[in-house]
C-alpha cells in the first residue's frame, strides 16, 4: 500500500517539470547528398555540393507515347524514335518536326539502326522481325530471326546488320540481301546491346548472365567482363578505345518477384530480360495490353545490394568500377569530347555527369521520369525519356534561366522563421533565392505562392507563413552569371512551436534497491541523483556529446533505500530540468 501512495505523490509532482525557452535551429551546411533529393531544371550540382547554372536543355518533340525505347540520328541530322507499346517509329527533323514515321502491328521498338545509305532499320517486338524503312511509310519485312525479341541492331561498313535477340540469345548476321545466318550462339537468354569496338571487333552485352563479350570478324568470342549484375544494357567507347559497359539488376524493385529464372507477359507471353522489366513495369503506370508478372532473370545473382554500375574497361583488358547506385536505374551512356561521360538515370529523368577523376555532377533533371535513351553529335545531346515519351537537346551553350528546388524540410513541429542567409560567388543580379511553406509534407495547393525574392544575402527575414514544412527555391539568371558564379552555402533559422512536454513513465524500484551514479546517465532516464537531462537537434548545440554512449545507474541493495527512475520527452527537444517535491504517505508537509 505504501508504494502504491508513493507512486500517486510522484505522479502528480512530476508533471510540474517546466522546460527552458526553445532556442533557434538551423538547416545549413548542405551537402551534395541533401541538395540531391531537390529538383535541378536547367541547374547543375558539383561533387562538393555546388548549385550552378547548366547548359541549355529544352523540349525537341512530344511522341504522345508513353514510352520511348530506342533512338539513332541519321547525317542529315534527323531523329528516329522507337516507341511503346503502339509500335510507332517517329522521324524528328533539325527543326524539331516529327511525324510516325512506320508503325509496326507488334507492341514495341526495341532497337533501332541506320546503314551507310540512310535506310533505316526497325527490330520489333514482342513478335520480333526486323523492317527495312526506306521512306515514310513504305517498309518491307528484311529479317525474320525467328526469335522473340529484337533488343539490339547494329550496321557495319559493308551494309551487314547485326541483330541481338531474346530468348534463344543469338546475334544474326544479315548481308543487303536479306540473307541471314548465325554469327553467334550466346550461353545466355538474351543480346541486349550491341557496339563496334576501336580494333573493329564485335561488342554484346548479355542477359541475365550480365557479360561484356568480344567478338572477332568469323564470331569467336572472348568476355571481357562477367558483371556481378544481370544485364549489361548499355556500351559506349571513348576516343582512347575504353569501353564503358552499364549493368542493371533487378534486385530491389518493386515488380521483381524471386521465381523462375524467366519474365511472364501476360497479353504476349514470352521471356523478358530486366530492360523490359524496366521499361514496362518500372516506368509507372502500366497499360492493360502489357499487364506484367516478373521474375527477374539471373535473380540469383548478388549484386550487393546495387541497381546498376558502370564498369571501365581498358585496351589492355583492365577493368575497373567508375560509378554505382543503389538507389536509381542507369538507362543508357555517351561519351563527350571533353572525355567525361554523360548517363541517363531514372527517377526526374536525371543527367549525371562523370569525370576522369570519377567526379559525379548532376547535369540536370527532366519533366520525364526516365532518361532512356541518349544520342549524341559533338557537345550536343539528345535525351529520350519514358513516362512521357519526350526528346529534349542538352546544348552546349548556357541556359538563359536555371532552378533548383530543395526537398520539403521538416522542423518536426509548426514552426515561425528566421532569417535565410546564403553564399554565392556571383554578382546579386545572377541569383534569386525565394520560399515557400506548408502543412503537408508534400508541396499541394495549400502551400503559400513563393515569396518575392530576397535580396540580402547576409541575412533576411523569411516572409513565408509559420507551418511545418518549407522549401527554398535558387533561380540562376545567365545575364548576370559569368560560367564560374556558384551557390556555396544556405542557412535557414526557425522556431518550432513551444510543445508541452510529457511524463511518459515511472518506475518504483522494490525496496533495498539503491541507485548508484555511473559516468553518463541512459538518456532521458532519471534517478534522484540527477536534475537534467539532454536532447538534440539538427545542427544545434544541443547535438554535442550525442555520440558519448550513457550508461544506466547501478543497482545496489541497500536497506532501507527507495529509489525511483522516470522518462519525460519534450517534442522539441529541448533540455528539460524537474523540481522534485516528496513526502511520506504519513507526513503532512512535502
């Protein structure tokens, strides 16, 4: 009974705890890794976190498909898109004029190529054949692999066509007659890609073994590279003959079920390897004549944990790994005449570019989920994308106007603003930093408009409505930019909210049961010996000393002792210190 009243007086008493004054917090010091989960539109990020005006990248043609899965330029500089799941093949001249150029009665385009006469060659899928397209609209059936799917087609200096097939993984060899034969067998289930190598030789990339092969002029092949991976969907070659090889796996996404080694369609049947995994099932929305049931081929294989890597391999047949994510799919690669390499990302359509130093800068993102496909010429880039099956051109020149967008960022409770300071190399004209605030964690229409720009950078008040979250937008002009002006640093100041804070427990300890101080208290533990305890938050000085490890207090039996511990948190998380008051259950005074 006695206990039983001790833990009422301490019930009661307890909840007098007050809390100190919240104090200011700050998000600042962000890095490359925060900066990347905002939005860059025509706006760059360097490898040390680095905001700056990129070069101009702007929409050539809207297919009206949802997908785009293939692309080549012919020497009159037009585009041909191979498209999904309408089987459509559009043509897009200099200007940017694009009309349906073929149209296939099969679902997709999964590669495309161009001879030295300007004919242009479509493998089809998922009843794969390869057309000859001569003019608009007027085809013939040039090839019947007599294979599932055409994943890869390349043309050669005397008019031969190479074509990587699925499901039977043979590359045909077909002369300007039409006349095919077999250059080689692979050991797995699909060609994915195909490349011409600087000694003339014959490049594949497989799947679901995820190998580079060589091939010879009579089809004897040697590998290169056996990835960890599942496929090898993409080769590019740099002047110096390195091959740049893009593997993918499956692991991890969301549609990939471990079962059989194959991939079920249900409107085609058939076998898939994890480039369509990708482009019917992780590309969003699905339609109903593509409806998908996967199982990842080559699911066996450990990855690591990673979705894709790019491996560099040397003329001398050294290999080594330049860039991995574990977070987003890498579609496709081109080299630049700079020598770095320019890839395309899933997730906001992404454009990263990787140095010799294997330096990673984020190009910019695209209104398209995916960057599928890019087509280079000189400094000049063309990105096909899915989910939205658009074409834009990355142009060497600097855009006129560039964006970036952070993230929402959380102050955990509403909270009133500070002051926004920022670092910028360029002259004020070059840059406009605004804000904007909201209750939902993502941005909708009840977010307040952006502010007006601020004009300080030492220091100005946001004018933004106190809420819980808050985005901050950089806007680069080019007329007052010069090429090296960068956004270095931002610092934004809040209040949260004064939240009460809670007696979550109590705990009476049998009696003879003494408490004995060790070096560091449990956090938010407390035994009569103490009278505060700590808590931190984002860049606070309230952080400090968060790493030292507290140890509980000791028990010790002790006759006659009495002890009791207890837990408060203060959303806040501010320091909080108690005034205790106790009494027997006997006496009147406390």
């Amino acid at each position: 009974m006695r206990h039983k009243c001790l833990l009422l007086f301490i019930a009661l008493l307890a909840t007098s705890c007050f809390v100190l004054a919240v104090t200011p917090l700050f998000w600042e010091n962000f890095t490359q890794e925060d900066l990347l989960k905002g939005t860059l539109t025509q706006a760059s990020l360097s490898a040390d976190g680095k905001l700056f005006l990129t070069q101009a990248y702007d929409l050539v043609y809207d297919t009206k498909q949802p997908y785009i899965f293939s692309m080549v330029r012919d020497k009159a500089g037009n585009l041909y898109v191979g498209t999904g799941h309408e089987g459509k093949v559009f043509k897009i001249d200099p200007q940017g004029n694009g009309s349906v150029y073929f149209e296939s009665k099969e679902l997709d385009i999964f590669a495309l190529a161009i001879d030295q006469t300007g004919a242009l060659y479509v493998g089809t899928s998922p009843e794969g054949k390869v057309y000859k397209v001569t003019a608009a609209k007027q085809s013939t059936e040039f090839c019947d692999p007599e294979d599932k799917y055409i994943w890869s087609l390349l043309s050669d200096q005397a008019g031969n066509l190479y074509v990587g097939t699925g499901g039977r993984g043979l590359i045909l060899k077909v002369d300007p007659s039409g006349k095919k034969s077999t250059f080689y067998d692979s050991d797995d289930t699909h060609v994915v890609s195909l490349a011409r190598a600087s000694d003339g030789s014959l490049l594949a990339g497989t799947s679901p073994g995820g190998m580079v092969i060589s091939l010879n002029a009579q089809g004897k092949a040697f590998t290169l590279l056996d990835t960890p991976l599942e496929e090898v969907r993409a080769l590019a070659l740099d002047r110096f003959g390195t091959v740049y090889a893009v593997a993918a796996s499956s692991k991890g996404l969301p549609a990939a079920q471990p079962a059989k080694s194959e991939v079920s369609v249900e409107a085609t049947g058939g076998v898939l390897p994890i480039a369509t995994i990708q482009a019917l099932s992780g590309l969003g929305e699905k339609t109903k004549e593509a409806a998908i049931t996967v199982s990842a081929p080559g699911g066996e294989k450990d990855a690591a944990g990673a979705r894709a890597s790019i491996y560099a391999i040397s003329k001398d047949g050294g290999v080594e790994t330049i860039y991995t994510t574990k977070d987003q799919m890498i579609y496709d690669e081109v080299t630049r005449n700079d020598g770095s390499l320019l890839v395309g990302l899933g997730g906001n359509g992404r454009l990263i570019g990787i140095d010799a130093a294997k330096q990673v800068t984020v190009i910019t993102d695209s209104p398209m989920e995916q960057a599928t496909r890019l087509v280079s010429e000189g400094d000049t880039v063309w990105v096909a994308g899915s989910n939205q099956g658009k074409v834009y051109k990355l142009s060497p020149q600097r855009a006129s106007e560039g964006t970036y967008v952070s993230k929402s960022l959380d102050a955990k409770a509403v909270a009133a603003w500070g002051k926004i300071m920022w670092r910028y190399s360029g002259s004020p004209g070059g840059l406009e930093i605004a804000t904007r605030s909201g209750n939902t964690e993502k941005t909708d229409s009840t977010w307040s408009d952006w502010s007006t720009a601020y004009t300080s950078s030492s220091g100005q008040q946001i004018t933004s409505p106190k809420a819980r979250y808050l985005q901050w937008r950089a806007t680069f002009k080019r007329g007052a930019a010069a090429a090296t002006d960068f956004l270095e640093r931002v610092q934004i100041a809040y209040l949260q909210q004064n939240l009460r804070p809670q007696v979550v427990s109590i705990n009476v300890l049998p009696s003879g049961v003494a408490l004995q101080k060790q070096p560091y208290l449990q956090t938010g533990a407390m035994s009569l010996s103490t009278v505060s305890g700590e808590a931190g938050a984002l860049n606070s000085p309230r952080e400090r000393g968060k790493d030292r490890q507290p140890l509980p207090p000791r028990q010790a039996l002790v006759p006659g002792a009495q002890s009791f511990t207890w837990k408060a948190t203060d959303d806040n998380e501010d320091t909080l210190e108690y005034s205790l008051y106790f009494k027997s259950d006997v006496e009147l005074y406390w």
